[in-house]
C-alpha cells in the first residue's frame, strides 16, 4: 500500500473515531443523566456510522471529490434517516422524518453544490484572525444543506 493510500485511509479512520466518540459522549450522558433521548441519539448516530462506513462516504484526498464537508453531510443523513425509523422517541421521529426525506431529495443537488466549490484557494480573511462570515461561507457552502438544517427546532 502506497503512502498516499495510507494517508487517505489514516483521515477517513480518524473522522470514524470522531462519529464513535460522540456517539459513546451521548450515550453516557443519557445514562448518567437519565436522559433517554439522549440514548436514542447515541444509538441513532452508531446506525448512522455503520451506514456512513458501509457506503465508503470518507473524505477524498483529490478535488472534485467529496471532503470533509461531503462526509459530514452523508453523516447527517444517515443521522436524520436513523432517528426517522426509530420508534423509541415519538418526538425526535417527528422532527427527524421530515429532514430525513429532504435531505435524501436533495443529495444530488447538496453534492453538487459542496464540490462545486472545491479546487481553488479561499479567502478567510486571515490565517490567525479569519473572518467568522467568510470561515462559514467556505465551510457550508451548500444553501440547500443550511436552508435543510436550519429547519430543525
């Protein structure tokens, strides 16, 4: 296995260490807490990354290939179809349904729009004081993927 293959397997490893973190983060706060939806979310996000793994959706090293921005949005999907089919929560099921079907309606349209961007330098307004608009802009490129998000109350 060549280096670069090795890189590309070390970054999509540590994004899953990630998932798995919050996942056990949740879980131990809905048991320490009492906090049952907190136990569904856990149990929701451990389906959501085995799907996300399943369907090899880590971070490309190349442009015009899903990144990091890409494989949060397939986590995000896979987290809203997962609390969409659990029946443990009556209202996260509410909530989640319909982002779920939005964001499965719109995956082209979101892909699109997160590698469309890709490929050429972006201005953040300063490397150790970056504008806050311009750090959003570059890193939620995706209206649809916003416009989606901001629907969940």
């Amino acid at each position: 296995m060549n280096s670069s293959w090795k890189k590309t397997i070390y970054v999509g490893i540590l994004w899953v260490f990630e998932f798995l973190a919050l996942a056990v983060s949740l879980e131990h706060l809905g048991t320490k807490y009492n906090n049952p939806k907190a136990i569904v979310l856990a149990d929701a996000l451990d389906d959501a990354t085995e799907k996300y793994l399943e369907n090899s959706k880590s971070p490309s090293r190349k442009a015009k290939e899903i990144d990091n921005r890409g494989s949060h949005f397939y986590l995000a999907m896979y987290w809203a179809e997962a609390l969409s089919k659990q029946n443990k929560d009556a209202d996260l099921k509410k909530i989640f349904t319909p982002i779920a079907k939005e964001l499965r309606e719109n995956e082209a349209k979101i892909n699109n729009e997160l590698i469309s961007v890709q490929g050429h330098p972006v201005n953040i307004g300063g490397y150790y004081e970056p504008t806050e608009k311009l750090v959003f802009e570059a890193m939620r490129p995706s209206k649809t993927f916003n416009n989606i998000l901001s629907e969940i109350k």
